[in-house]
C-alpha cells in the first residue's frame, strides 16, 4: 500500500509545473486513482487540515482512500502513526519530499520515495497505458463509391 502525504504532493506538482489540470485535492484524487486502477495497488492520501466541508466528490475514487488530518493533528503525524500502527510496516511505500517524515517511515522498516520521484512514476504510466482511440477505417482504406457519389452530388461535381 502507498501512504501519500497529500499536501506535499500536489506542493510538488505546482513546483513542478508539470500538470495544468492538477490544481486541487480532486483532481489530485481523480488522477491518482486511474494510477491505482492501472497498477492494480490501493492507496491512501492524507491532506491536512479537515478538507472541504462536502467531501461527497471523494466517495468516487475507487482504490485510493482519502484522509484528513483534522485541525489538531497534521498530514505528517497522521502519516506516521499509520506507518507505527502497520502490522507489515515493509508492505508500504510513504510519499513524502519531507525529510521527518521519510526518515521517521524508513525507521518504521516502510519504504519511502519522494513526491516528485513518485509523480514522475504517476505520469509515466498513465502515458504508458493511454486508451488509444482506434481510427476509421475510411481514413486508410477511403470512401466508398457510393460516399464519393454523394459528395460529388453535393458540391455538384457529378458530371
């Protein structure tokens, strides 16, 4: 399972400046759960703060479970607890640029990679996997006779 510190993450990505069309903790979400979709693992994001007071909009996210921290406690400590509470602390990989929290997850036998490493993976195999759209087959194989007449007709160049 990877634990994702949220708020660090999408700091990465506008730093970045590599996803125009991720701009908030929706979005984010969305994105992150075709990755899952894709790679066949669960997630989990932890924002800090309580969120928006509808969170209705993060039912839909499939294989990533999303998480605020509250106002009393932070991303990174609701983070670390998780990795602490783990009874297979070596089955999770912790997202996270912030040293602390790599460093307190590493010690905890969980695996860490930074948010823009992370990302960079993200992007790469939402590309790779790209539904592609099959094309007409008119496009190699041209009209039909009758289309051609019908076109010949139209712009009166049938004769």
């Amino acid at each position: 399972m990877v634990i994702i510190d949220g708020t660090n993450l999408l700091w990465a990505i506008h730093e970045a400046r590599d996803e125009p069309e991720v701009t908030n903790e929706i979005q984010l979400c969305r994105t992150l759960e075709r990755y899952f979709a894709m790679a066949s693992e669960e997630g989990e994001i932890v924002f800090d703060g309580a969120g928006p007071p509808d969170k209705s909009e993060f039912d839909s996210v499939g294989r990533l479970s999303v998480v605020f921290s509250g106002f009393h406690s932070d991303a990174d400590t609701v983070i670390e607890e998780k990795v602490a509470a783990s009874t297979s602390p070596r089955r999770l990989t912790v997202v996270s640029n912030d040293r602390r929290l790599r460093q307190a997850a590493a010690a905890g036998k969980a695996a860490t990679i930074k948010s823009d490493q992370f990302w960079s993976q993200v992007l790469g195999e939402l590309r790779r996997n790209k539904p592609t759209v099959k094309e007409p087959e008119e496009k190699r194989d041209g009209l039909t006779d009758g289309e051609t007449e019908q076109w010949l007709d139209l712009f009166g160049l049938d004769e």
